[in-house]
C-alpha cells in the first residue's frame, strides 16, 4: 500500500532538508545526495561523476525504508557487498520515518556512510 499523502510529504520534507544541507554547495559539482519514493519505499542514494565519464553521474545506494501499515512502522535496510537489501540489525524498525533517519545520519556501524 503507497504512503498516504500526509507521510509523503513529512518524508519528503526530511528527505529534501538532509540532502540539501548534508553536502556543502562548493563540493555540489562532486557529490550529491537524493531520494526517490516508490509506494511504501523510499530510497537514499549519493550520486557522484563517473570516473571515466565525469559528465555522468552514478548513484550509490545508501539506505532503504519501507513502511509497513498493517504493523505501523517503518523497517530500515541497508545494502551488503552482494549488493541485496538486509534488515539493518541495530535497529531495524521504529513507528518514525525521523527515528530511522537519524540513525542513518549518524551510521553508529559504519554500514551507511562508510
């Protein structure tokens, strides 16, 4: 089931606020953050110049949410080297979009940000 429209829009908002202030505007031409919403998804990526075609972005995965409305939360996922979406196991669910951002921003395992 896609996010109700209120969700959407606080997802967006948070969503759009961190990617605006988490890469200073005089690296903005080397890095940048986005998301995209799909349904009951949301996914965080960095995007950067291709090394061999800088005129190209490529984007990385960073994290994934899903909210899940028969249980009311939402569950984390992060990306391993076989590049497959596993539950975040620190903490993998909470009823807060912003509970499960902070963690991300703050990468207490390193898994997200590196």
């Amino acid at each position: 089931m896609p996010l109700s429209e209120r969700q959407r829009a606080h997802v967006q908002k948070l969503l759009t606020e961190f990617c605006d202030t988490r890469v200073p505007p005089h690296l903005r031409d080397q890095l940048r953050h986005g998301f995209r919403l799909e349904g009951n998804s949301v996914e965080l990526y960095e995007s950067r110049p291709a090394f061999r075609r800088p005129q190209e972005w490529q984007e990385l995965a960073v994290a994934k949410f899903r909210y899940v409305a028969s249980r009311q939360h939402w569950c984390l996922y992060c990306q391993y080297r076989d590049m497959k979406w596993h539950e975040y196991e620190p903490k993998p669910i909470a009823r807060s979009f912003s509970v499960l951002l902070r963690e991300v921003i703050e990468d207490p395992t390193g898994i997200f940000w590196g």
